[in-house]
C-alpha cells in the first residue's frame, strides 16, 4: 500500500488520458465523482464537448460510509478487474470492458456507459427493456459455463480457483446473507414496527438450519467465477443492450448464488412495486417481474445445456443426463440464495431503492414485510420448488 494514494479528480483525468485508449487524448479536460457506493471513488471523464468518454474507479481501504474503523482490502480491485476480464473474454457482448487495470493504485480504467441505465432504477420507473432478462440469462449461462469444470480442463481450474481467492469481501457477504439478520446485530437495520417479523427469524430453527446449509455451499461449492453481486443495482441496460459491472466480490463458489442474487432482485422489485405505483401499473409491473423471473432462468439452463452438451470434453460430466441433473441443483440452491438476498435486503445493512425509497412509510414497511416473509419461504422450502412455474405459484400465494 506503499504506493497507494486516494485520487483526485485531476489524478482521474490524467489517468484516462494515458489509459483510456483515445486517439486524441488531450480532448479529455475534465472529471465528476459520480460514486454512490461506500466502496470505491467512481470518476466520469468529460471532454471538451461535455461529453463523457472514459471511467475511471479506485477502491477505497475502508467503507466510506463508516470511515477508517471498517478497513477493507485493496486486492478487491484487482479481483474485480480479473474477473470482469475473465467475464469479458466469455461474454463481450454483456461485460464491461476494462481498459487498463493498476494494483498499486488499485484503479481501473473502464469503458463509459453513459448511454445505459442502471436497471435498478428503470425498473422502479416502470420502465421496460424487454430484452434485458434474456440477456442476464445469457451472461449468467456463458460466464458460469466457461468457468467451470465443464469447459475448463481441471489443473487449469484449480489454478483460477486459487487466483480468485477472494477472502475478505467472501466475509462480508457470509456476514450480511447468512449471519447477520438471524441475531441480534449492530449492523441490521429495519423498522421498528418489524421487530416481531425480524424477531421470528432468530426463533425460526427450521429457517436457521435452511440458512446454515445455505451458508456451507457458499464457502465449499467452487463450481465458478462468480459476479458475487450480480443485483439490478450492478446492471446497465439500453435499449438492446445490457452490461455487468462491479464484480469486486468476485470469486469461485455455488452457481445458483450469482443466479439467485438476480432473480432475488427482480422479486425486491415485485414486492416494493405497489410502493411506487399506482395499483394497475403496480399489477402489471408484478407481472411483467414474474415474467422477467422466469425468462432469466429459462435462458440461464437452456443456454448452460446447449453449451455443456457442445464443449464438455469430461466423459463423466458429459453423461447422457447429468447435466439435466446439475441443473436442477443449481435451481434448488438458486430459490435458496434468492431467499437470503430478500431477507439481507430487508432486515440487514444493504437496503435498496426498490423497497427503501417508497415513500409512504407505512407501505414501505408493508413492502419490507412483504419480502421477509417471502424471503423465509423460500429458504426452508427451496427443495421442495421444482421448477420456475413453481416458483412463480408460490410467490403469487405469498403476495
């Protein structure tokens, strides 16, 4: 860290000017902290048009919002950087495209995508990007299949395994899905007219050991590069067009996590809706999220079996059948992990605008309600869930 230095908004340009790969350099005249993390420094670099070419990012050795009390790892930056270009190479079409990575520094210079939106807050608008489930479930398919044991040859997995290690910000999300929001903790953070709702999940024996088995297939299940945080927050959508970003908690682990983040976001959506609507447009955007859920996992397996049956090269894993089995393990553990992120969304540190923006206060609280009993449902019986169809009845008879 000897080199470190918390950048500038003169550092940042500079920087893009040496790295962001333009034929005329010097037109970049200007930068913007634009961050709304607690993690990192995010710059927009400006032209002399106004227009903003370039991004550059550095992580921050703390959590901002806390301060220095709460340290945090530089080699998260380089973590990010390695698997948003491992993502990249598997699936240009929906990764950002990191330009120039420095470890010291712990900055990364990045495409600008100023043209896109963050899904997040289009989908609280009500605004529609048809497109965008299917895409998510095509970079889901490509990135997890190509960082497997059925694409790639098995020293080769284990030395990536090895290199995405990825310790201290694993801890943090053991912490906030699995640890947090089943005591009591300084860091949970609810309304007090939930205390009873919060309270039952500390009680619930049943919903604790769904959480602990949760929690021992994300530490010991390295099945492929994770995202880590693939939520609607992390994705940038346009018309015809969407892109992941922020990967810093990328490392290997369960396939259904990264699968079941997604859809788990997409429902925070379909409970916070009636918050932010009026009561059709409400309706329909339940729907139309219902729909999302099921073409994200429909394009995810469809695409995940037509690649395994093309390219595994492993006789055993290559079986006639095995994969149809696979598949349905990783839908299992993908109601689960969708459970935990409803529930961490709701009870713990990590709120989102979905729910936490509504402006009505008993909605909102109704809306929060509403996610942590669905949450816990689909924890203690995310076994018993067969398939998506399933999934969708059950979170129409908890609504």
């Amino acid at each position: 860290m000897s080199q470190y230095r918390t950048f500038t908004a003169e550092d940042a340009v500079a920087w893009a000017q040496k790295f962001g790969g333009l034929d005329n350099p010097s037109v970049l005249v200007r930068a913007q902290e634009v961050g709304d993390g607690n993690l990192n420094l995010v710059f927009k670099i400006f032209d002399t048009q106004g227009v903003s070419r370039i991004v550059v990012k550095q992580a921050l050795p703390y959590v901002r919002c806390v301060g220095e009390s709460w340290p945090l790892t530089l080699d998260r930056a380089r973590l990010e950087a390695q698997t948003l270009r491992e993502h990249y190479q598997h699936c240009p079409q929906h990764t950002v495209n990191i330009l120039h990575f420095d470890p010291a520094l712990a900055v990364m210079v990045m495409e600008d995508l100023s043209d896109h939106r963050i899904w997040r807050g289009e989908l609280i608008n009500n605004v529609s990007y048809p497109q965008a489930p299917r895409q998510l479930g095509e970079y889901l398919a490509q990135v997890l299949f190509h960082t497997s044991d059925f694409w790639l040859q098995p020293q080769q997995k284990k030395a990536q395994v090895a290199s995405f290690i990825n310790p201290e910000m694993c801890e943090i999300t053991e912490d906030l899905f699995f640890n947090d929001p089943y005591q009591i903790h300084e860091r949970n953070n609810y309304p007090a007219t939930l205390e009873q709702e919060v309270a039952a999940l500390r009680d619930d024996a049943q919903l604790k050991l769904a959480v602990a088995a949760l929690k021992h297939r994300f530490f010991s299940h390295a099945e492929a590069l994770l995202h880590g945080d693939i939520h609607s927050g992390s994705i940038f959508v346009a018309e015809g067009s969407l892109k992941a970003i922020d990967a810093e908690f990328g490392f290997f682990g369960p396939i259904g996590f990264d699968v079941g983040t997604a859809l788990g976001n997409l429902l925070l959506n379909f409970c916070g809706a009636p918050g932010h609507l009026g009561i059709r447009d409400a309706a329909a955007a339940r729907e139309q999220r219902l729909a999302d859920i099921r073409e994200v996992w429909t394009t995810f397996a469809e695409r995940f079996q037509a690649l395994a049956a093309e390219k595994t090269q492993d006789a055993a894993l290559g079986y006639p059948g095995y994969i149809s089995q696979f598949l349905q393990k990783i839908w299992h553990d993908a109601v689960g992990f969708c459970g935990t992120e409803l529930i961490r969304r709701s009870v713990g540190l990590s709120h989102v605008a979905d729910i936490d923006t509504i402006p009505d206060e008993e909605m909102r609280h109704a809306c929060l309600r509403h996610a942590i009993t669905l949450g816990k449902a689909l924890i203690v019986i995310a076994d018993r869930i067969e398939n998506v169809d399933a999934l969708i009845a059950r979170v129409r008879q908890y609504s």
